[in-house]
C-alpha cells in the first residue's frame, strides 16, 4: 500500500506529479534571478550614489560569477551526496538571507562580499534542477522539461526589470534587496510540500513511474565508485563537449543579463524608470527561445531523430540569431538595438536549453549534478573574466568589442559539440 493513505493525500493523475515537481523548479529559477537581477537593474542609482565606475562594477559583479562557478561544480558534488530536497532547500534558505543582508552595503568591497555570498547559494539551482529532471523524466520530455525550468531565469529577469526600479523608487533602493530576499523563504514552503525522490513520491502512480522508466536511456547509476567513477568522468568526451560548449555561451547570457541595464543608461541615456519600462523585453525573447529551443529538440526525438543529433543541431541552428547581438552596438536606432538584442537572447536561450538536457541525456543520473556542476565552474569562471574584460573595455573604448565576442562564441561553442559528443554506447572513455 503507498503512502497516499498515509498522508491522507489523494493520488495524483497520471503525469501530473513530474510537470508539478518541474513548474516548481520554475519559481525557483525565477525566484533566483529576481534575486540576483536586483543589483544589476539597481546598478546606475547605485553607481552614481556611489561614483563607482565600470571597472569597479565588474569587480562586484565578478565576485558572485567566482563564487557561482565555484558552487556550480561543489554543489553537484553535494547535491549528488545527500539529495535534491535538503541541498535545494538549504541553497535557497542561504542565498535569500544573504540578499536582504546586500541592502545594507555601502562600498565595492561590501557589495562584493554580499555577492559572493550570493552566488555561493545561487550555484545550487541548475544543478539541482538538471538532477531532477534526469529522475523524473524521460529523453523525450527532457528538453520541455528544461526548457520549463530554465525559463524561469528568464521571467525573474524581467520581472526584476520591472519591479525592483519601482520598489526602489517607492521605498528606496535598499528595501528592493529585503523584498528579492522575502521571496525565497515563500518559495522553499512550496518546494518542501511538492518534491520527493522519485521511489519515495507519495503521490506518483505506478504508471508515471512505469512511463519515467521506460523513457530512461542511460544508467541511473555508474557502473564504476569512489575515485575511479571521476577518472572516467575526466576521460569522457561528452564531459568534455559539455564542459566547453557551456563555457562558451553562458558568457553571452552573463554579458546581457549584467550589462544591459548599464548599457541602457550609459549608451543609451535611460533613466531607471525607463530601464523599468524597457530592459525586460529581451528577458521574455530569452523565454521564447527556451520553449523554441526544448519543443523542436522534443518533436525531432519523438520523430525518430536520435537525441544527441536533435540536440545539437538544434545549437547549430540557434548560433545564427545570437549573431545578431553584434550589430547592437552599432544602430542608431535604440528600438532597433533592442530589436537585435531580443533576437540574440531568443537564440542564445534556444541554445542553452539543449546544453542543460545533455548532461540527462548522456550520463548516468547520479553523475548528472556533477557534470552540470563541473559544466558551471568553467562557464561562470570564463564568465567571471568576460565581465571584468567589459568594464575595462567600456572604460577605456565603448561596448562595441563585447557585442562582437558575444555573437561569435556560440560557434565555437556548437563545434566542439559536434567534434565531441556522441551516444552514450558510443562513447569511449
């Protein structure tokens, strides 16, 4: 007898208890980026309350990517070690403090600290929602299932863009980073009632668990322990197309997400209400290319395209509307720049979509949070160093230079996909 009895608790339907556990993980990622959006959206009141200049305000938000690659790869490590719920959970618990603490901060090296901290909670998340759906998913649903959740970076994006200036307008700028922070301690109540382990779920039925199985193609377990499972995870190529296709475009992402609202009052002569009014538009063309992105690669799977050529041509395909980020700079027009600039994020989304499935697709699910994690460290350290090169480059140049490196990345990125990865049967280690 399950223990839906025993919680008193009716039976989900079939299929509903996987899509609930993953529009949770989608507050979650929106919950995350509100959270660490409300600095950058508040970075020209902050910087000019401040004088701080852009070498400066890549110093701050360069200390969060550090930290966040860093967690990326250890927080696997301990999401591997004692599960989903706990580390999510705590993740969470740490990173909304830490942000209702950055309200009160007054200097670079006080900003800073308080973003590290940050983004030691924060390098939890895609880890932790990668694993999730590697459990509850099967192949053919993975890349919605991805797409889901990692839409939700891009609707927290906007909704910071829209609703952080106005707090801070309201109330100050300080009260902005309290009400980011609240937002997590009401998440965490949602996730603590909704998720559990797949073979302890009191409300799956026997048939979604039969259907879950079905789907898995690769090993829930690795056939190898101890050090020896990591030796061969370092002599794997798909650990390695993975690893570098993510280092080569999360800068992109990085870029848009930090800059944006600076390049806007900078470049473009916004004031807060007006960033309010406009910066959240290439949030939701990032939102689009998730789901563009997630339900192609899904069709072709269910087609009969094999599930690593579905994924990468669809990367292949997305490298051509990020190419339109490099002209950006360049337009006169700011609703033309704009334009280019939502295009470019629709495709980058599109892309990081199939990046985030491949880890579920190619490797056993107790290694899936690793590799994620392994993936973050050298995205978000490359990341780090793009962000600091920016604000030397805006300092000494302008923003033409960033424009063009993150259009061209993502072709290098989607080479070493298809130069690296295979099916996993194929794979030699």
């Amino acid at each position: 007898m399950r223990a839906t009895q025993q919680t008193g608790i009716s039976r989900t339907p079939r299929g509903g208890v996987r899509w609930g556990i993953v529009w949770t993980l989608f507050f979650a990622t929106v919950t995350n980026y509100i959270s660490r959006q409300t600095f950058s959206v508040l970075a020209p009141l902050i910087t000019a309350q401040y004088h701080l200049n852009h070498t400066d305000l890549a110093k701050i938000l360069g200390a969060f990517q550090i930290s966040y690659a860093i967690t990326w790869l250890l927080g696997g490590i301990f999401l591997d070690a004692v599960g989903t719920r706990i580390g999510l959970a705590f993740a969470v618990i740490f990173w909304s403090v830490v942000n209702i603490l950055t309200g009160f901060a007054s200097s670079v090296f006080g900003f800073a600290a308080f973003r590290f901290l940050l983004g030691i909670g924060e390098g939890f998340t895609w880890p932790a929602a990668s694993k999730t759906v590697a459990e509850w998913f099967p192949s053919q649903e993975r890349s919605l299932a991805v797409a889901i959740f990692d839409s939700g970076s891009s609707v927290g994006g906007a909704l910071a863009a829209l609703v952080i200036p106005w707090i801070a307008l309201a109330f100050g700028w300080r009260w902005s980073f309290v009400f980011s922070g609240l937002l997590g301690f009401v998440w965490l109540v949602l996730w603590l009632r909704v998720y559990r382990p797949l073979d302890r779920h009191p409300r799956v039925s026997p048939e979604e668990v039969a259907l879950i199985r079905a789907g898995q193609d690769v090993p829930r377990t690795s056939s190898q322990r101890g050090v020896q499972r990591w030796l061969d995870l370092a002599r794997n190529r798909n650990v390695w197309g993975i690893v570098l296709g993510r280092a080569l475009t999360d800068p992109i992402w990085w870029f848009y997400v930090f800059w944006l609202p600076q390049y806007l009052s900078d470049a473009r002569g916004f004031s807060l209400k007006r960033i309010a009014l406009f910066a959240w538009m290439p949030f939701i063309a990032a939102d689009i290319g998730n789901f563009t992105g997630g339900l192609i690669s899904g069709y072709c799977v269910r087609r009969g395209v094999s599930v690593v050529r579905a994924r990468t041509w669809v990367c292949a395909v997305s490298c051509l509307p990020i190419l339109a980020g490099i002209p950006a700079a360049r337009v006169h027009s700011v609703s033309l720049a704009l334009a280019l600039i939502c295009i470019a994020l629709w495709g980058y989304a599109s892309w990081s979509t199939m990046g985030l499935t491949l880890p579920s697709d190619l490797l056993p699910q107790d290694v899936v949070a690793t590799v994620t994690g392994l993936s973050g460290l050298a995205a978000g350290l490359v990341s780090a160093v793009f962000t600091f090169a920016v604000g030397v480059l805006v300092d000494r140049f302008s923003y033409g230079p960033a424009f063009l490196v993150a259009g061209l990345m993502p072709l290098f990125a989607t080479a070493c996909l298809f130069l690296l990865i295979r099916p996993p049967s194929s794979v030699s280690t």
